[in-house]
DNA sequence: GGCTGTGACTTGAAGGGTCAAGTAACAAAA
DNA sequence: TTTTGTTACTTGACCCTTCAAGTCACAGCC
C-alpha cells in the first residue's frame, strides 16, 4: 500500500497489556452505557447528554454550536439528534433574537422531567462501571491519565465543554 | 418517569472529574483510531481487528463464532463485516470441513499484506494517542485500573483478543 | 440599496450496526 | 428414518452517524 517506512516502534509486553486493557474499556464502555439508558429510559448516550447539558444551564437554552461542543459531537448529529428531541416535546427551538443565524435549544418541562427521572440510573451505572472497581486511589490516577490522553485528543482539550465546578489543577 | 427510588450516590468533585476525565477518552478515542485506520488505509478499526486477529492466528484461518469473541463483536456484525472484506479479496469464507455448521474465514495473502502494510501506522497512533502522554508509571496504573474495570464489562474479559504488530513477540 | 462573503445551521443520501427472523448442519430421541 | 432441538451463521429492515451540499441570516463594501 505504501512504502515501508522507518522500523515501527512495537509495543513492548508492558505497554501491551497496559492498551489492550485500556481498549476493553474504549471499546466497551461506551456500549455499556448505552444499554442502560436504551434499556431503562429509551434514550440514547448522546440524547441524554444532550439534555443534560441544557439542564444544568441557567434558563435552560444554549446555541446550537455550543451544544454541540458541550455534547462533544458535529453539529449535523446534533441537529439530527435536537430533531428527535423535538418530537418527543423534550426540546424545543428557536432562531435566537440577537442574531437569526444561531438557533437556540431549549429543555421543555418534559424534557426536564425526562432528564430528573433518568439521571439517578445512569449515575448508578457509571458508579458500577467505572468507579466501584476502583479505589480512592485509582480514581485519582485515573484522573490524571484521562486528562493527559484527553489532551492529546482534542488539543483545546474536550475539557472547555463539560458541565461542573471545574476545579481542577 | 419512574419512581423516584432510593436517594442516588451522586458523584463528589473528585469521582466527577475522573469520569470526565476518563469520559474524554472513552468517547473520543475510538473516533480518532477509526479516523487514523480510515485515512491511512481505508479500512474500519474492526475491519482491521478482524484481520489482525486472522494474521496472528497459525494458518491465517479462524471459525466466525470464535473470531466474533476475538474481536469484540457479534456475530451479526462480524458477518456483514467478513462480506465486506472478502469482497475485497482479503478474506475468504469456507464450511468448516470438521462440522458444516461452522464457518472458517481465512486472511489470503493480500489481505496478510494489507495487514502488514497496516500494522505500523496503526501502532503509531496508539502510541502518539495513548502511550506517548503518559510515564512509565502511569502505563503500569492504566493497565490496573483498565483490567479492573474491563472485568466489570464482560466478566470473562475482553483480554483473550488482541491485535499487535503482526510479526513481533 | 444591491453584491459578496462568511457563519450557523439543516437536509438527504450513503454506509455501518443492531435486532429479529430465517436457513442450514448436525445430534439425539422416537 | 423421521422428528425435534440446538448450534452457527446469514440476511434484511431499520436506526444512527457522517459527509457533502444547500439554505438562511447577517456584515461589509460599493
């Protein structure tokens, strides 16, 4: 296919085993998370952290393209996805009256009564995923890991997005 | 939605910011891996499993069921995928000689050449992506804490598969 | 006011994944 | 030997995501 390049740096024993468990996760999780909230609320990973995001603003409405960073997807899913949303009469849209360009989503009532009701399972099944099989220790080094890898993935970081008290570092 | 249930075990500042952390790259890497494989060599990140799997295996040849469990799929998909793949002569289905009810899928020598000429970026990323951001500390913590919540995914654990560098150890 | 360029979405088609049936091969009972 | 059941795989329909246009709103220049 193409020429072969320099010796590739292999992966020792050590840094093997280190991805190939990481990769259980990568490859894993995100399944896993999506099975609950399928299961027990109809909604999808990317659906709820949608309406999550609105639902921890302050009036409930972002532009469309900050949601889409928030939620950490293109802005044609999102668009697809806030179409869906609208359907079910959790969200609702507007042009936004400062400039028509932007389109504001709005959490309805529904939609926040949807979030309140399904919030408690999906952090009992990050709690049991992710968290229980740690200890105190491990979640602190899992931060630090997660942070540096994440850095790498997004250079502003995916950090910018992401609701709560960032009181990191 | 439902009952409002027992109060929730919400998540503390510290376990917040590991989840987000850990969020980053359990959302955000899988893209970049498939975008690096898609980009260099046309093929998904399962499609290469896939191939990866058969190029490490004596013979090149591996029954459907098993290798579905080798690359963490089902095997609806691995069959849609296998389809897909023979159509571009890299793997070949055949009946199981031994019992007709299994199916052999065998790498043919383009695809083993696919593979190889696929491997070295592959690794690269992985090492840019994953490996490169962190010490050797945090590797031996990361394989801790990915073994441990790996277990918790698939209780039988995902481990049993890997791809790696065709040739190496 | 009309033109042009850019920004912010929206849309439709194409491709991959999952789920639910369906098929085919074998094994064991009748 | 036919029937019944199980295992292994395939297929088709539907859903979601991506990609490549297309649309609409505004801002700046003439």
């Amino acid at each position: 296919m193409s020429d072969p390049g320099p010796e590739p740096r292999w992966l020792d024993d050590e840094e093997r085993a280190a991805w190939r468990a990481m990769a259980g996760i990568v490859f894993g999780l995100p399944a896993a998370l999506d099975a609950q909230l399928q299961r027990d609320a109809g909604v999808t990973h990317f659906e709820y952290t949608v309406m999550a995001a609105l639902s921890e603003t302050p009036g409930r409405t972002l532009r469309m393209s900050y949601l889409a960073i928030l939620a950490n997807g293109s802005l044609s899913r999102l668009s697809h996805v806030v179409k869906r949303l609208e359907r079910q009469g959790w969200v609702e849209r507007a042009p936004d009256p400062s400039d028509g360009r932007y389109t504001t989503a709005t959490l309805t009532e529904a939609g926040w009564e949807k979030v309140v009701a399904t919030a408690p399972g999906h952090v009992e099944a990050v709690r049991q995923l992710v968290l229980d099989p740690l200890s105190k220790t491990h979640v602190r080094q899992m931060r630090e890991i997660g942070t540096r890898i994440s850095h790498g993935l997004s250079p502003e970081g995916s950090c910018a997005a992401w609701p709560s008290p960032t009181s990191d570092e």
